[in-house]
C-alpha cells in the first residue's frame, strides 16, 4: 500500500502540501511546490531489510562571510529501520519505534534539544 497523496507536514505551526512527485516498486517521493520540503520513502531488502523515511527542508538565508549573498541552506532529518527479514512482526516495530519516540519528543523534546546541542 502507498503513502497518501498528497502527504501534510507541519513546520513551525505551518502545514505543507507535499504532493507525490515520484514512485517506483520501493521508492516514494513527494515535494512541496517550491521544492523547499519533501519527504522520501525508501525500502531496500538484502540480508537486512531497511526502511527510510527522510524530510529534507531547504532555505534561503544570509551568506556568513559574505552578507550581502545569500545562499541555499538545507536539513534533513532521518527515521530508519535495520530489521533482519524475519523475526519481528511490523507490530513488534512498531512498539519499539514508538518507544523510541516518545523519548525523544518528551518533556518538550529535550532529548532532541540535548542531542542537537551536542549532549551525550
């Protein structure tokens, strides 16, 4: 089954259209209309299998040592899965990506505020 289209993301208390600008057998991939967010669905299979999703935001901000030019900055953000081909049902992963998230996102997201900061 595919993602949605179009997919929604809200950054910064602003939502994003994100429609479907790709798709193949393991592939997905779909961009905001000027190209400043998109979103990227990946699956590999082999003797692990692995499933990404990536968020790639973009902007337009001053040159540092040139101030007066301005250049492309871009981020992008990263939720991968290293699975062996069996062993595991998509529940089970699930559970333990959930886990995953609600410790990084609680108390207002400190983890990922330590880890972006540098903290171990």
């Amino acid at each position: 089954m595919a993602y949605a289209d179009p997919q929604s993301i809200t950054i910064s208390g602003s939502a994003v259209s994100l429609p479907r600008v790709g798709s193949g057998p393991t592939t997905g991939a779909f961009s905001a209309n000027d190209g400043t967010v998109q979103l990227s669905v990946l699956h590999t299979s082999g003797k692990r299998n692995r499933h990404t999703l990536r968020l790639t935001h973009s902007k337009i901000a001053p040159d540092p040592l040139i101030s007066a030019q301005n250049i492309r900055y871009s981020a992008s953000v990263y939720l991968g899965f290293d699975v062996p081909p069996t062993g595991y049902t998509v529940a089970e992963l699930v559970a333990i990506v959930t886990g995953f998230l609600a410790n990084a996102t609680a108390s207002s997201n400190a983890n990922i505020t330590k880890l972006l900061g540098g903290e171990n």
